[in-house]
C-alpha cells in the first residue's frame, strides 16, 4: 500500500518533535540550573491555593458563596525583566471573556485552566459559563457558545449530546462516558458546569485523545499508533513540526515536560500506560513526551474543528491548568491553528498556586498549600544561537522574549468571610538557591 505525502510529512513531524525533545533533555545536566536560569521574575501576594476534593468522592457541600479576584498578567521582556498585575473589576473581565468585540465577531476560545479536585474552580466555571452568556445574549443577541471538556474522550461524543438534549440523566452520561474508568476525579465536582449547560443549551465538546490511543503512544512512540487515528489529532502536520522550532518552546520543554517527566520517574509511575499496560522498564522520556504533546495538540484540533464549524462562535475549554500555563501547551497550539483565520485564545488559570508556577518537584506541599506569594508570572527565552549557561545568556540583548503565565488569573474570594492574608511560606533552602534574585 502506498504511503501518502501528508502522511510521510506526518510522521516527519512527529519525529522532529522527538529530535528536539531529546536535545532539550540533554542539554541540561543540572536541573537547578535549568530552572534558575528560566525563572526571571516572581509576584508577591495575589493567588490563594485551591480548595481540594479527593478523586472520586462527592465534592463537600459547603454554604459560602463565592465571589471572585481577577488580575490581568503583564510581561515584560525588556530588560528590567518586571512583569506585573492588573486588578480587572468581574464585571469588565465578564464582557473580555464573552468575546463580543475586538476581533470582528470571529470568536475564538476561552482556556479556563483548572485544578481537576477543585470545588472552588468548577464553581468559577459554572459562573462564568453563565455570565459569558448572559453577556452574549445582550451583546449579539444570541451568538453559539460551547464548552470544551479535557474530561471527555472523543469517542464519547454522543453521550454528551444526549445529555443537553435531555434525552439521558447526568448518571447516565456519566456512565456512557466511562467516567470512573477514564477519569480519576470527582463527577460530582463537575456536575454545576454540567447542569448550567444543560440548562442553557450550550453544547458539550469532548476534548481529550481516546486513551487507547494515547496508550498506543506511550507504548511505543508516534510510529505505534495506525495512520489514521494519528491524523484524527493532527491535520496540521506542518504546522505540528514547526511548533517544535519555536524559540521559546525549549524554554517550555525544560521547565514545565522534563521535570514533570522526572516527577512521575521518581514516585515510580512510568512502568504503566495511561490503559493499563504493565512495561517492564520506566516509559522512556521520547514516549512519555509523545504522549503529552498528543494530548495537547489533540485538544487544541478538537476545539479548532469545532471553531471552524461554527463561525463566530466561542469554545470555554475546561483543561487542567498545566495545559494552560506558559504558552507551551494547548494555548500555544490553539493559536497557531487559529491565527490565519484571527480567532481570540485568552487563558485564565484560576486559583493558581505555588507548583501551578514551578517545574514539578521543586516546591514543598506545605509551602503549597500556605504561600500565597512569589507567583512566577513569566519565563525568559534565548535568542537563537545563544548558548543556554553562557556569560552571554545573562545579558539582556540576548533575551529572545518571554512566556506568560496566562493572560489572566483568577482568585476565589469569600463573600461572607474573607481569609486573613497569609504568611509568606517558608520556602527550604533549594527553593532561595533556585529562586533567589
């Protein structure tokens, strides 16, 4: 059987992602200085930690109402290297989100990053998803929205449009789509999101690549899953190798893949696919990297298609917010997809902390759950051909840019009880080495 040309350059650039994830894997023989040399740039004070629901189990019930903080991210890539908050009043913030004006009615999405066990981010969603709109209903009159699903895989569509036509119950598609198979956290979290949409009619859209594929990936790379499904999540293939090419995405892959890869490496969970499979030594980093740029850049297709399909239209895409931060992962994709056709991609993390701002590892779960201070809001990048570690890398005319945290954070607030503002955590002693001025 003949091999096509889109599918040779398919494979072409999956394999020129693997050059390159390699390449950044080596090139860092000490991952203190990897990391002190990605982090620019801190902000004192503003996001609080999330609260927490253990997977699978009923999110507590609780009686305070919850308003909210929000801030726009400034960077700055000069050589003051100072990126700072901006106070946005909700209302204000509502009518940016609901994407009503500024790009000519194109639409675009909306990334709300979140912490999959947090009551206090699906009850953010669920408001916002009513306030978004409420706002386009008064500015359009009406305008199609939907809500994008990291939880979902995309085999388990009809399930989700079975629920917004109230043809099935809410336990129903929750078994229809194979939750607690699928995915470890709490249904019950996700129902306010689940039922405003119902209520309001606004589509679901399932997001996430099916796990017997990206099981596939983790087994034995890119070349093991079947032409057909790897062209389900990639129909940009082009565009799929260039990303790798960018500047900043070594940056990226240091800061935020490899030390989530050393992570998983050191806790002992990479002799297990995602399905199941038992392999008999550590999933190699070129797999395990595979794997995690097949979900991203199959979320930010799914969205796209679904952007494509409906002109004008605004996508909320509910992922984790390791997806979101610093512009590597879905957002980044999304908007190289997007950009010809001048679609808006905003990204929120919502009640960021601590480790949502540091590679993995490298903060304490106390410091985690009592600092609310030293957010990092940015990550600095080289110019091409300046090699990382070198006297010349620490001059500022070789600073090839910057990566955000998001464009936007947002901050849970109690209305009844506001929280005494924290301490400013105890940080140990490879936390002031890394993230000393």
């Amino acid at each position: 059987m003949r091999t096509s040309a889109k599918a040779i350059l398919l494979y072409q650039a999956c394999a020129a992602y693997l050059h390159d994830a390699i390449n950044a894997l080596s090139i860092e023989s000490n991952r203190r200085d990897a990391i002190g040399r990605a982090v620019m740039s801190t902000f004192g004070g503003g996001a609080v930690s999330s609260g927490w629901i253990a997977p699978n189990t009923a999110a507590a019930t609780e009686d305070v109402d919850y308003s909210f903080a929000s801030y726009q991210i400034f960077p700055d890539a000069s050589a003051n290297l100072d990126p700072y908050l901006q106070k946005i009043a909700p209302s204000d913030l509502n009518q940016r989100f609901a994407i009503t004006n500024g790009n000519g009615g194109k639409g675009g999405a909306l990334w709300l990053g979140e912490h999959h066990n947090s009551a206090k981010d699906h009850k953010l969603q669920a408001d916002f998803v009513q306030a978004i709109h409420k706002q386009r209903q008064k500015d359009l009159g009406g305008g199609k929205m939907s809500v994008g699903l990291e939880m979902i895989q995309v085999q388990f569509q009809p399930a989700l449009d079975a629920y917004i036509r109230k043809e099935i119950s809410a336990e129903e598609m929750k078994s229809r789509v194979e939750w607690d198979k699928r995915w470890s956290w709490s249904y019950e979290g996700y129902l306010p999101v689940f039922e405003t949409c119902r209520e309001l009619n606004i589509p679901l859209i399932a997001l996430n690549v099916d796990s017997e594929d990206l099981g596939l990936v983790e087994e034995g790379g890119f070349p093991n899953l079947p032409r057909d499904k790897l062209q389900k999540y990639i129909s940009d293939p082009a565009g799929f190798s260039q990303f790798a090419t960018y500047p900043y995405y070594k940056t990226y892959v240091d800061y935020v893949i490899s030390p989530s890869y050393e992570m998983h490496q050191r806790i002992g969970i990479l002799r297990t696919t995602i399905t199941g499979l038992q392999l008999e030594e550590d999933m190699p980093f070129s797999t395990f990297f595979s794997g995690r740029i097949l979900w991203d850049e199959g979320m930010a297709n799914n969205a796209y298609k679904w952007n494509k399909a409906n002109p004008g239209g605004l996508m909320i895409g509910l992922v984790g917010a390791d997806h979101v931060k610093f512009e590597g992962g879905i957002t980044g994709r999304y908007q190289r997809m997007a950009k010809d056709k001048q679609l808006e991609s905003i990204s929120v993390i919502l009640n960021p902390t601590l480790i949502d701002t540091r590679p993995s590892g490298s903060v304490s779960m106390v410091a985690n759950e009592n600092g609310k201070d030293n957010l990092t809001l940015q990550l600095r990048y080289l110019k091409q051909g300046v090699p990382v570690g070198s006297p010349e890398s620490r001059e500022s005319s070789n600073t090839g840019g910057v990566l955000a945290l998001a464009d936007y954070i947002v901050v849970s607030q109690s209305v009844t009880s506001p929280a005494p503002p924290a301490p400013k955590p105890a940080l140990d002693e490879r936390d002031k080495t890394i993230f000393s001025p």
